[in-house]
C-alpha cells in the first residue's frame, strides 16, 4: 500500500465498470475510515454466485463498483467511536450486519439488521463511499466491497475474532432434529455446507440431489448417505423422494441453488413426508415463486433464511472456534486458489461447473498455506486461514 496524504491509502482492487464485463485489477483509492467504521486489511477473499450474478447483470447495481463479500481481514486503522474492535485485530466482514439495537437484531427468530444494503445503494452510512478510481467514486457491495487489498466497512459489518469463544451450538436455520432425514438441492460449495450442517446436527440420512453426477462423490466424502440426479427418473424428483423415504419419516429439504424450479420442488416434498422446507439459494427477484395452493395446508413449514439464521458479529466467532476444535472440515470444499490478479481466471473456472468451491489469495497472502495439511506454515498464518475458510460457509450453515 501507498499512503498518498490525509491516511488516503493506495492499493490494488477489482474494478467491475460495467454490468457483463470482466474484473479490471486497478490502483484505488481508499479514504481513511469516518466515524463508526473501520479500514482492514483483506487477507484472503472467496468468489461467490452473487459476486457472478453483478457481472452477468442479474442483480441491479450502481457502477462502477467493487464486490466481494466472503473475506478475512486485519484491522489497519478505526474512526472515531469506534470500540468494538483495535487495530490489528482479525476480523470477518459480514454483508449482513448487527447493530443490535433495532428490532430485527433484538428479536431472537430474524437476523435481517436494519442497516442491510439489501436495495443495492452502495455507500455507507453517510451517503458517501470510500472507494475512488481514475477520479471516479467507485460503489460499495453489500456493505463489505472485499476484492480490494483494502476496505473500509461499517462497525457493524466486521466481527471479531478472538481465543474467548467456546460455545456449544445447534443449527440455528431450521434446527435440524437428530435422526431425521435431510435433502439437499444441488451439490456446489453450499450444498456440501448444508450436508456437513445436517451431519453435525445429528442427521441420520441425507440424500444429496444435483443433476451432474461428477460432484456426488464429493457430498458422499462429505457425509451425504445418498445422491441422485433427476435426470435417472422420469418421474417428478418429489415422487422419487417419497418413494425412498416413505411416509412416515419426517425430514428436512434445503434448495441451495437459487433456481424457481428446484424451490418448487424442494418445498413439494412437504405435503408428504417433510417437516420443514428452507429456501437457502436466492432466486431472482424479478420472477414469482408458484405452487400448488393444496401444500400449504399439509402442515409443514416452509421458510428462508439469510446467513443461516445467525446474527452475524455475535455467530460467526463461535463458528471459528468450531472450525479450530475440528468439528466441521472445509478442506473437503476447498479446490482452487488464485492469486489476487488472476480474479478473472477464477470465475472463468466457475462457470464451467466443474469445482465446488474457488478462493481468489491476495499476492500479499503467502500462497503455500492453502497446500495439504502436513505443509509446514506458521501457526499464526494458519489461524488466519482457518479463519477465512469459516467465511465460505456463507448462509449454508443451516
């Protein structure tokens, strides 16, 4: 980083001028941090489909913008009040914030914080935003803007990492019962999330449904008891489910995928023999979600949720100190790692299908830690890793 004076830092960021363009990799200008926010330093950051829906132009935004929403970060500087968190501390910028004193962030059964950027405005509490290139303000992304070697965010987006978090905890989003059964609807990055979720939740089947089969031998080396793919069948894969499970087990469904047609059909198995049904993916928002009136009145539940139903900076702690004690292990969901330049490269590889999970590395992330487990690596770097992989997890811990 350069400091170009009054604590303006220079530094590299992904560029996104315009909608169904690639990533420009560019000098930004990051303004020091305002009152309530902080400046942290991006470590290490994950693409993500929402990051690819941005530049296919499925989600509206304001441009040019910086996105990225999945990272690790060390705290360079704070603004004024802020007392939450001191440089140098670890940190985990969270899109959904926590300012726990609305009504949403003090009711125990929603999480959705008044301060979201669910409409898209990209700037932060002032109006303004912290980000300029080539002489332009450049946009903020879901109140995070990760693709950047530096972020300024908002108190309530950063959560702490620290060594005092040693909680016990189920699943939030649905509360998965042990010995139940559990369906997951596409086997990418969340859909294993979800299955490793169920396994530690105390499921005792989990069948796994997506239509390539090349990633069902990863969700069996992830816990999954079954995979189909509805392309064997000529029958609807609600029919298919019923007929494996019979009746009388009560269950769970989870769509990870965010498509209209597998929301309906993750939700049908209710009338039959599914307790609850939990739209994870996110369809778009210019289309309607329809199905037959007759299910409702089968007696189950159907929800969504956000970011698994957890508050974010109270959680995501506690899902780190889950990680470290071994409880879930995201190595299984890890394939592919890139240096901060060749962000482009990586998405390309996400189109294609063929991996569960990408990260991008910033060139100022030591590149050898992402290799096996036997590698040798400080300990301190390998916290910071631990700790940017919980981030993947992203709203599928349920």
């Amino acid at each position: 980083k350069q400091r170009a004076g009054k604590g303006v830092i220079k530094c590299k960021a992904a560029m996104l001028w315009e909608q169904k363009n690639s990533f420009s990799v560019e000098e930004t200008e990051v303004a020091p941090s305002k009152a309530k926010e902080v400046c942290s330093k991006t470590l290490a950051t994950g693409i993500c489909w929402k990051n690819e829906h941005m530049t296919k132009g499925t989600i509206v935004s304001k441009f040019p913008v910086t996105v990225g929403h999945e990272a690790t970060g060390v705290v360079e500087s704070i603004g004024e009040g802020v007392t939450m968190v001191k440089p140098g501390v670890t940190v985990i910028p969270v899109f959904l914030p926590q300012c726990r004193e609305c009504n949403a962030c003090r009711d125990p059964d929603v999480n959705l914080c008044v301060r979201s950027d669910v409409t898209g405005h990209g700037v932060l509490a002032d109006g303004t935003t912290r980000f300029t290139c080539r002489g332009k303000p450049v946009y903020h992304f879901t109140s995070t803007s990760t693709f950047t070697e530096y972020t300024v965010v908002d108190e309530t987006s950063v959560a702490k990492i620290d060594d005092e978090a040693h909680p016990e905890k189920e699943l939030v989003s649905p509360q998965v019962t042990r010995g139940s059964t559990c369906v997951a609807f596409g086997l990418g990055r969340v859909g294993l999330l979800v299955i490793m979720g169920c396994k530690s939740a105390g499921a005792s089947r989990i069948i796994g449904i997506d239509l390539n089969k090349d990633k069902f031998e990863k969700a069996v080396a992830v816990r999954a008891t079954k995979c189909i793919s509805p392309k064997d069948s000529t029958k609807p894969i609600s029919e298919v489910l019923s007929e494996m499970t019979g009746e009388a087990i009560l269950g769970y469904s989870f769509e990870v995928i965010g498509h209209l047609e597998t929301t309906i059909d993750a939700l049908a198995p209710c009338s039959m023999n599914y307790r609850v049904g939990v739209v994870v993916g996110a369809p778009l928002s210019a289309k309607m979600l329809t199905y037959d009136p007759v299910l409702p009145r089968a007696g189950c539940t159907r929800k969504g949720c956000v970011f698994g139903g957890w508050e974010s900076r109270d959680d995501v702690p506690k899902l780190v100190t889950d990680f470290l004690e071994k409880k879930f292990d995201l190595d299984q969901v890890t394939t592919h790692v890139f240096p901060f330049k060749q962000i482009n490269e990586g998405f390309e590889l996400l189109y294609s299908h063929q991996r569960f999970c990408l990260l991008v590395c910033f060139l100022t992330f030591d590149l050898h830690l992402f290799l096996p487990p036997n590698t040798p690596a400080s300990g301190n770097h390998q916290s910071v890793l631990c700790i940017y992989e919980v981030v993947a997890l992203d709203s599928s811990y349920t």
